[in-house]
C-alpha cells in the first residue's frame, strides 16, 4: 500500500527513512536550492539542504541522496513529506521519492 501521509498508529518514536533521485534535462545550474522535509503534526524537520544546481552539474543530472531522523509522535499525528526546488523557472524531474516510517522506541 502506497500514500503520502504516514499516519502514527500508536504513541513512540519512529525512525523516518527518505531516498530520493531528482534531476532530469530541465535541471540547471540556475537551480540553487533544493529542500526536503518532513512535516508532522507538531513540527517540520529538514531531511537535506543543498545547492542543487552544483550538485546536478557533478553528478551528471542526477540528485540521488537519502536521510532519515527519529520524530516523537503520539498516536495519530501524521507525517508527510515534500520537496522544494527554487532558483529556476525550469521543471525538474522527480524520478523516484520512496519514504517510510517505523515504530523504534
């Protein structure tokens, strides 16, 4: 089963797991910022930060990174995640974005 909101089934900690591969012809140098977070319903975290123009030049068009975090959530709250690119009026792909969460404490 697949969705973009993970809801905490029971009060915890939970281990939040990221893995994401942005990039595409689109993608430029002019794209200076890349943010991804994750929001729950008592705060935002930030996964990753980064200049992502640069790194697509290195990388060969590719963003290909991942991140996790442990949140304190009570039963539930929810999670969702989002990706924020800026700099550029030009698309940039979103070729894969996998995430999950699991009860750890």
């Amino acid at each position: 089963h697949s969705t973009t909101t993970f809801t905490a089934p029971v009060a915890g900690i939970y281990q939040m797991s990221c893995l994401w591969n942005i990039g595409g012809p689109g993608t430029t140098t002019s794209h200076t910022d890349a943010h991804i977070q994750l929001k729950t319903t008592a705060r935002n975290y930030s996964m990753c930060r980064e200049n992502i123009g640069a790194v697509m030049v290195a990388s060969g068009q590719r963003w290909i990174k991942g991140s996790s975090l442990t949140v304190d959530m009570d039963a539930g709250d929810t999670a969702t995640t989002t990706v924020t690119v800026t700099g550029s009026t030009s698309y940039v792909d979103i070729n894969g974005f996998e995430w999950s969460g699991v009860l750890v404490g």
